[in-house]
C-alpha cells in the first residue's frame, strides 16, 4: 500500500481531507451543520438550542470517524465502541443506525448500561464504501442528551 495522503499524489482539493485506505485514498470534507461549530478537525459542537425538545432531539456533539477493513474481515466483528467520557452510575445509553444501514451489514449492542458497540453483522463480499450515522442517547440525572458518530467504513479488497 502506497500512501497517497503522505507522498502528496492524492488529488484532494484543499478543502478536504486525504485519508489513505488499503491501495487508495478519499477525500473526506467535514463540515458543521448550521447551529454548529467546529472544535477541531473532527468535532462540531451545538452552539445553542431554542427549546427542551430541541435541546432532547439535536446532538450536542456530531463527531466524525474514519475506519478501513478488508473483504475478508470475521463476521460478527466489533468496529467501533461508543460510551460517554467519564461514565456515572446511573448512566443508560441507547444506541441507534439513524443512516446508511439501509442493507442491513451493521447492527449495534449494548455492553452494559453506558457502553455500546456497532458491529459489522454481515460479509461484505466486494469493496465498498458507508457513510454510517450513530446516535447514542444518553440517560443521565433525568435527561436526555443525544451525540452523534459519524463513521466513514471503507472495506477494501484483501491483498493476497
């Protein structure tokens, strides 16, 4: 595998990201949603919210992650764990696929009441890219507070 983020050969534009994958590249670009700013490459915070219900159903954090697996990956495979930082007694999560499960390859679990886990539930036989959004709604003190995973998965060809 050839780096092309490293060597400079990407064709990215400046207003994205290279992200190198097993014999390639994308070109990411993170960009807030309205409401939102950025605290740094891969976080958006929520800068206000106008009412309870708002404040229940919009993330307080949108928070993007790049993951890279080959063809051959073991299914059930763990991908990704979500909780929040630091955990209380007390604490319950409820974690949800909001988009880009439409086939049905991911699914997610509870580990326990503050720990989750999106796991790759079906092969996925060719290379292929997802945009996956993970809500994880936290139980805390008698509130609700929603965050919000969005995790780029690209599954490249195994080498052999």
């Amino acid at each position: 595998d050839v780096d092309e983020c490293a060597i400079e050969t990407h064709n990215c534009s400046a207003a994205e990201t290279c992200y190198n994958i097993q014999g390639s590249f994308r070109c990411l670009s993170f960009e807030c949603p309205s409401n939102y700013r950025k605290v740094s490459d891969m976080r958006c915070e929520r800068i206000s919210c106008f009412n309870y219900l708002e404040c229940q159903s919009s993330p307080v954090r949108i928070t993007y992650y790049q993951l890279n697996f080959q063809t051959n990956i073991v299914v059930p495979a763990h991908i990704f764990r979500i909780g929040p930082s630091p955990a209380y007694a007390g604490d319950n999560i409820i974690l949800t696929i909001t988009r880009g499960n439409e086939e049905g390859y991911f699914s997610t679990r509870r580990l326990n009441s503050y720990t989750g886990i999106v796991y790759l539930q079906r092969q996925v036989k060719e290379p292929k890219d997802f945009l996956l959004d993970v809500e994880m709604k936290l139980w805390r003190q008698g509130t609700y507070t929603t965050f919000l995973a969005k995790i780029y998965i690209f599954i490249t060809a195994h080498a052999y």
